[in-house]
C-alpha cells in the first residue's frame, strides 16, 4: 500500500488514516502554502497544520520541507503524493460508477446552489425542458458557503455572481459577461425625472437610503463593488436575505436598490422606475462552476452547455437591449 515499498509503515498503520488526512495533505501539496491551503479548504491553519503533523507522525516520515512561510514536498512527500491522488483519483471513479448505477435504478439528478435569486425560477424551468428525465435541485447560500458545497461534492454546480476567478480543482464558465445593472426606484420618486434625461452618477445617490439582501449574495456584493469604486459608504435602511422583500420594499417607498437589467421585464413597477449609472461602470458577472474532475462527464456537459445556451438567449432577447 502506500509507502509501503518504502518500508515506512505497514499496512495496518495505512489502515488507520482515513480519507480526509489524505485529501488535507493532497490540498497543501498542490497550494505549497498552508495558509491558502486552509482558507481554500474553509478550515483553520491550526486544524490543518496538526493534521499534517499527525500524518507525519503516523508515517515516520518528513512530508514537507519548510522554509519560512512556504513549504515543498519532501523525496519521500512527492512519492506520498503521486500514491495518494492515483488512491483517490480512482476512489473517486468508484463513487461516480456506484452513483451512475444508482442514477440508472432511480433516474439521474442535478444539484444546483446559487447565489442570485431572480434568475433562477426561469433559468431552472428552461434546464427542466432541456432534461425532463432529471431530477433537478436547487438551494440558495451566501457566496462563501457555495465553494464549500461544491468542494465536498455536496452539489454538482454553483452559479455564482460576481463571476468567480478559476480555483484550482474548480472550472469556471461565465454565463453574463455584461450584466447592466440599474437603480430601481419606487414610482414618484425625484429619479422618475432623471430617467427621463438618460443617465445619474452614483455619486449623486449618496444620501440615498438603499434597501438591499444581506452580504455574500449576488447583487449586494455587486452593490458594494459598485459602491467602492465611487468611493461611497452607502446607508443601508433594511438588509434582507430575500430579494423580491427587496423589491416589495423599494416599491413601498422605504427606499432604493440596485438590480440587474434582464430581471426587470416582467415587472410592471421596475420596467418603468428604473435608471442606469454613467458613473463608475455599474456591469456585473456570472458564472457556473463545477469539480474539474467531472469534465468528462457526459451529463455535466451538456448541462453546461444549456445554461451557456438559456444565458446567451437571455442577453440576445433582453427587452432593454
């Protein structure tokens, strides 16, 4: 078994370690950094550190050689390391062959979290008619928490706004590139006026109350990018992690918010009470992700190649464009 050539340890030893020391030490190896290692991992430096030692400990063995704040795979680590993701890479073939023939007996599913709210009701009825035989679920969570699910392949995509960078182990396709996003406004508000002139600064809102959904999703983390680039500390009224209270709420007058361009069609109050900023560029992003090691499924990519289609649909028909 592993490092067993090496006569490091016996099998009963190897035994012991479980999987998650093994996919820990297989993480800091590729990162060569235990502080990124942990905060792509969502635990603690600490935690992972004291699993690292203990594995050395169990091994007998020096895995890694430190040097200030980096760290290399020793002679002995690099072979540890080809040992352990050849072991994992064909556990994981196994659980994707067990599951193929679990989907096969119950019918194959999809698992979807996302992080904005208004695109996904219509977003899921149109993968729903591309895969009429697939099960597909859907959960909202903060955009830190949607690495995470991915990562313990607690679900098989994320959309996630602002269009995330490309993480290692993770594929990233962007779905909007050039989201407009507008000032929405209630009716009789002194930005009916301006609306009908074109174009306002943010700077210009700065005494504004905003109403918007709590951090971590998808438009209040556009806002604040907005926001800092116009160098505001915007006055936030009522935060919510529901975005149509959002709206309910601007509507009544308890405020204004932001929104994206190809979400307002269909609404009879902000198809209207709406205003696009001049100043900074207000253009937001989106993506989907999924594990690299899924590339080569067959499913996975056609998936990715329906959500690419239902976007780029999206963007060509826009009602404002």
């Amino acid at each position: 078994m592993l490092l067993y050539e090496f006569g490091f340890v016996n099998y009963v030893e190897v035994a012991r370690m479980e999987l998650k020391q093994l996919y820990l030490f297989k993480c800091v190896a590729e990162y060569e950094h235990m502080s990124r290692a942990a905060e792509h991992l969502g635990v603690p430096q600490p935690f992972l550190s004291k699993t690292i030692s203990s594995l050395e400990k169990e091994l007998g063995v020096t895995l890694f050689i430190r040097t200030g704040r980096n760290i290399k795979l020793s002679t002995e680590g690099k072979y540890f390391y080809k040992q352990v993701t050849e072991t994992l890479s064909r556990l994981n073939q196994t659980c994707m062959e067990v599951k193929k023939t679990a989907a096969k007996a119950n019918g194959p599913s999809i698992s979807i979290a996302s992080n904005v709210g208004l695109y996904i009701p219509r977003f899921l009825a149109h993968l729903q008619k591309n895969f009429p035989s697939v099960r597909i679920e859907h959960t909202t969570a903060p955009r830190e928490q949607l690495d995470k699910l991915l990562m313990k392949e607690i679900v098989d995509f994320t959309v996630c706004s602002p269009c995330p960078e490309g993480a290692r182990g993770f594929e990233v396709e962007k779905l909007l590139t050039r989201d407009e996003c507008v000032v929405i406004f209630p009716p009789k508000h002194w930005l009916s006026r301006e609306a009908q002139n074109g174009k306002i600064r943010l700077e210009q809102l700065k005494d504004e109350m905003f109403i918007a959904v709590k951090k971590g999703y998808a438009i209040r983390d556009t806002m604040d990018l907005f926001f800092e680039a116009a160098g505001i500390v915007p006055h936030y009224a009522i935060e919510t992690s529901d975005i149509h209270t959002v709206w309910e709420l601007v509507k009544c007058g308890m405020g204004i918010s932001f929104a994206s361009f190809t979400t307002l069609a269909n609404d009879p109050v902000f198809s209207k009470c709406h205003i696009y900023v001049s100043e900074p560029n207000c253009q937001g992003s989106m993506g989907i992700c999924y594990l690299s090691q899924r590339q080569e499924d067959p499913l996975v990519n056609e998936f990715i190649q329906a959500s690419k289609k239902y976007f780029k649909m999206l963007m060509q028909n826009s009602w404002i464009r």
